[in-house]
C-alpha cells in the first residue's frame, strides 16, 4: 500500500492556492495516486457551517473567539477527513491548515503565539503536514491585488492594516525551518512547476 501523504498550501488571500491545488491534484492522479482536496476552515459539514459563520460579514467575532471557531473547525477535519484519507494511503491537498491560524490570528489579531501553537497542536493531535508550501506574494503585486480585491467576507473585509500584517508574516514564516517557500508573484506555470519539484522530492523519499 502506498503511504499517504500530507501537503498543506498556503499564503495570504488571493495568492493562487486553490489554483495551484487542482493542477497538483491532476499530477498527481496522473503519477497513480489517489487525491483528495480540502480546505480549512471546512472540509466536512459541520467545519463547513463553522466556516460560513466565520466568513459572514455579519458575524461580530472577537480574536480569541475567532482562534477558538478555527480550531474547532480544525479537529473535526483532522479526525473526520484528514487522518482517514492518509491511513487510506491518498494523498491529501489541503488549502490552508496550521500556519494560517498562526498568520491570521498569531501575527494578524495579535494573540499570543504560544496560544496559537498549542491549540493547533491540540487540534490536529500532533499531525504535521509532510510538506507545507507558502505562497510568498511581493509587495507591489500584493498592493495590486488587494486594491481589486471583492470584499466580500468578514476576512476580505479586514482593514488594510490587518491584510498587511498577515502578508509581512507569510514572509518571515515561509523562511522558517521546514517551510518551502515559492514566489507567489510569477506565472502559474512557473509556481506549479516548483511545486512539483518539491513534491516529486518528498514521493521519492
């Protein structure tokens, strides 16, 4: 049986994730694996339902609250979709997981860190991607996109200030050990071949 493994795509809003995500899903599947996608928050019904009340621009959500409906959100996708899938041996594309939480609310809400880290590990029993590539977008590209950027949920709708603040700490996080880091700001050609790269590397070990 092959082993399953674990790939987490991340970066700010807008960055071409879930772009990125379904071509990576098409090699893969070509390379013989069986995929499966999913994001966070979501990817099961009631993490789904978290995710709608968090993305409401009608929701008024204090920070810690905030961290806590993640979370939430979280265990039930790791215990419900994730950690069955990779027992099965699939290979699990997931838009967003632990170091979201830690740009939005870590450095974006300014809660405390180490909060963050352990509920996160709480939330996902230990389980660690395989791999975690983050999207890292320039600034004047990301200037660009966020001045036609729709606004259409609660995040979208966060002040500059906050958008800004999670972007500057992608930058510092996807220079940390055990990140891969690609330049976000380049031609979806030339990000999913890099992708591929790092991931041909981890199917080889």
């Amino acid at each position: 049986m092959k082993k399953g493994i674990f790939i987490v795509l991340e970066g700010p809003d807008r960055s071409g994730k879930s772009t990125q995500a379904a071509l990576l899903k098409e090699w893969l599947e070509a390379q013989g694996r069986e995929v499966l996608v999913t994001r966070e928050p979501g990817g099961t019904r009631l993490s789904e339902q978290i995710r709608e009340i968090l993305l409401d621009p009608e929701s008024r959500i204090e920070p810690l609250t905030e961290l806590f409906l993640y979370e939430t959100s979280r265990i039930k996708h790791t215990l419900e979709k994730i950690l069955p899938a990779l027992k099965a041996g699939k290979a699990v594309i997931c838009d967003r997981y632990t170091l979201s939480t830690v740009a939005y609310q870590g450095y974006g809400r300014g809660l405390d860190l180490k909060t963050v880290a352990t509920l996160n590990r709480i939330a996902t029993l230990d389980l660690k991607p395989d791999v975690t590539i983050v999207f890292d977008i320039p600034d004047r590209i990301f200037a660009q996109r966020e001045k036609t950027r729709p606004g259409r949920d609660r995040i979208e709708r966060a002040p500059d200030a906050f958008r800004r603040r999670v972007n500057r700490a992608y930058k510092l996080l996807a220079r940390k050990p055990g990140m891969t880091r690609v330049d976000g700001g380049r031609s979806i050609e030339a990000i999913q071949a890099d992708i591929r790269a790092r991931v041909r590397r981890l199917l080889k070990k």
